[in-house]
C-alpha cells in the first residue's frame, strides 16, 4: 500500500499519477476507441458513398437519352392515355421505326 501512495504521491506533491492520460485503468478510454472507431468507419462509408454517386452521375451524363426510345415511350403513353387511336398509333410506330 505504501509504494502505491509513494507512486502517486512522487515527491511529496499530489500529481496525476499513473495511467490519468488516458482516464486511469478504469476511465472511459475505452469509450473513445469506440467514438475514433465509428468516426473512420462514418468517413470511409461518406467516401465510397461520394465515389458512387460520381460514379453514376457521370455514367447518366456520357449515357444521354436515346431519342428512339423516348420518342417510341411518349408514342405509347400517348396511346395509353387515349390522345391517338390504334391506326394512328401503328402508323407513327411505322415511322419512328423506318
């Protein structure tokens, strides 16, 4: 018991002692290696996150649209919505296509 207190006494003034750096042997560092822990794994996920999003925006920019296939879409939905009847439907279907 003595040399604990001559340990945390040192030479006769109160200091921190051993281990107080890091909260003591019973502190919460523990609980700042999990907090450094998340912190990496939030920033690494917020990195491949932002790669992929890069990723797929300029995949849809090179890409562009395909004018025969939104022309052929708007043909349909047009039909669907009752705008065109079928004669006039397969004729510019006919036509898109030649």
């Amino acid at each position: 018991m003595e040399d604990l207190l001559i340990q945390w006494r040192g030479n006769g003034d109160w200091h921190m002692g051993p281990g107080m750096m890091d909260w003591g042997y019973y502190g919460l560092s523990w609980f700042w290696h999990i907090i450094m822990i998340v912190f990496w794994i939030a920033i690494i996920v917020g990195i491949v996150f932002l790669i992929r999003w890069l990723i797929l925006s300029t995949r849809n920019v090179t890409k562009g649209p395909n004018r025969e296939d939104s022309a052929l879409e708007i043909l349909r939905k047009r039909y669907a919505q009752g705008e065109i009847n079928k004669e006039e439907f397969e004729e510019k279907k006919r036509d898109l296509q030649a």
